[in-house]
C-alpha cells in the first residue's frame, strides 16, 4: 500500500473528530459542556464552541422566558371560605450550573415540577393570610406580586427567576357555590325587604302629608268662604237697609211677596189664618199701608 491510502482514513478520522469537537449554540439556547456528568464548560453567548470528542457532552437549555400553567389549587383564606385557585408563571434560566445541579438530567421538565410546588406553596402561604374578598376582588395585583416575590425567593435555589405570577382564576369549589349562591340570594331577599319597608314607610309618611295639607287647604277654603259669605250678606243687609231707608213701604211690599211665595208653594203644609191677618194685608186692599213695627 502507498502512503496516500493511509493518509486519507488519518485525514477522514481527523476531520470526524474535529468536527465532533465542535458545536454551535443559537441566540435561543444556553449551553453545558459535561465530562462524567461534571461541568466543565459554559455556553451563554451563541456562537461555536468546543468540546472533547467521546468524552465531553453538550447539553442545551432554553434562553427563553418559559410558561407555567398550575393545576387548580384549593386554598383557605383567612376568612375559612375555601377557594380554587389557578395560576400562571412566567420563568427563564439565570444559572446553568445551579440549575444543572439541581434538577440533575430532567432538564426543564424536572423544573417545571420543582417550580409547581413552590408556587403553590406561596400562593397558599400569602393568600391564606388575606380574607377572601380580597382574593376574589378585580384588583389582585398586590396580591400576585407578593406571590412572585415569594417564590423568586426559593427559586433562586434551582438557578431560575420567577419573572411574573398571574392568578387565572379564582372561584369557589363546585360543592360551595349552591350555598353561597343561596346565601347571597337571601342577602338580596334580605335588602330588597328592607328597601321595600323604607319605601312603604316613606310613603306614609308623603300620604300622611298630603292629608294633613288637603285638610288644611280645606279649612283654609272653608275659612274663606265663611268670610266672604259673611262679607257678602253684611253687604246684602247694607242694600237692604239703604233700600228700606228710602222707600220703607215698597220694601215691606217686595218682602210680603217673597213671603207668599215661599208660602203658597205646592207642596207646603196647609196654613190656617184668619182673613183679617197682617199677612193678608197686601192682598186685601189696594192701598198700601206699611205694616206697623213688631207685625
């Protein structure tokens, strides 16, 4: 054999090996470069990197902020009003190497596992401290940054920052919501009864005034009248004496004609008088003499 014939399996196994030792990490990764589990090495910038072929590994992570949904969570507020709550956190990777020790070879799914728990336990840990309208209330940031502080604070551990928790929801279990339902139906009961009996009250009261003044614009009115009937009959007698005054004869006349008419009205009891009677007088004679005072 000639000497190329060895050269080109040296070069083939020399360019396979240099290639091996080569890798590249895009602007979306981080990387760990391992020897028998140890880390040797550390990728943050992308790029090409180097390892030792067949006995270094490289092991990617994401550089991205990563998701987290919580399985619903049964909480107790400081109130003893049970909630289901469920929430949504937002994480990235800060430290590889601490993060490598401690989630070990399960990589970010060990994480999520890890950061369920201890987003759980600060959600039960601030909000059973809190009553439950203020868990239930629109405003809840106050609340849901205590929780991500809480938590960014054991997730150091694991090499990971807890950027954002949001609670998604937060309701009452299935098993409560009939008697809470029906505990607010008797407190609308309740209000509306009380509503209804300031309401019948205030109308007495309106009704007890509207008759106390229909009462006093009636007497007020009669108390009018009475004065202008009085008025007016001062006035009648005024005419009545100035008209017998000038002519005394004709008004004993005019007076005895509305006395027979009211007199021999049909209908009337009967009346027995002499003839000769002073009420006969102006139907007796043709003269007219003005009866004497007192008749």
């Amino acid at each position: 054999m000639t000497k190329a014939a060895y050269i080109l399996p040296v070069m083939v196994i020399a360019g396979a090996a240099v290639l091996s030792s080569m890798f590249i990490v895009d602007e979306r990764e981080k990387a760990l470069v391992l020897q028998f589990g140890q880390v040797k090495a550390v990728k943050e910038e992308p790029g090409l990197g180097f390892k030792i072929p067949l006995i270094q590994e490289v092991v990617r992570y994401e550089d991205r902020i990563l998701g987290l949904q919580t399985q619903p969570l049964e909480v107790t507020p400081l109130d003893d009003r049970r909630l289901v709550v469920d929430s949504f956190a937002r994480w990235r990777i800060v430290d590889l190497v601490n993060f490598r020790e401690a989630v070990g070879p399960g990589g970010e799914d060990a994480a999520l596992v890890r950061l369920d728990r201890i987003i759980n336990s600060a959600i039960r840990e601030i909000l059973g401290g809190v009553p439950s309208n203020a868990v239930l209330s629109e405003d809840r940031t106050g609340l849901m940054n205590r929780i991500r502080d809480r938590a960014r604070q054991e997730a150091l551990s694991l090499g990971v920052e807890i950027i954002d928790v949001r609670l998604t929801r937060t309701d009452l279990p299935d098993q409560n919501l009939a008697a809470t339902f029906a505990r607010m139906r008797a407190e609308r009961e309740r209000e509306a009864a009380d509503e209804i009996a300031r309401g019948g009250e205030a109308a007495q009261r309106v009704r007890a005034s509207a008759d106390r003044t229909v009462v006093e614009l009636t007497s007020e009115a009669r108390k009018q009248a009475e004065v202008v009937r009085g008025e007016a009959d001062a006035q009648r007698n005024g005419i009545y004496a100035e008209a017998f005054g000038q002519d005394p004869e004709f008004f004993a006349f005019t007076r005895s004609l509305t006395a027979y008419e009211r007199a021999l009205r049909a209908g009337n009891s009967s009346i027995v008088m002499q003839p000769d009677s002073a009420f006969f007088e102006y139907l007796r004679s043709d003269s007219v003499q003005a009866p004497a005072p007192g008749q």
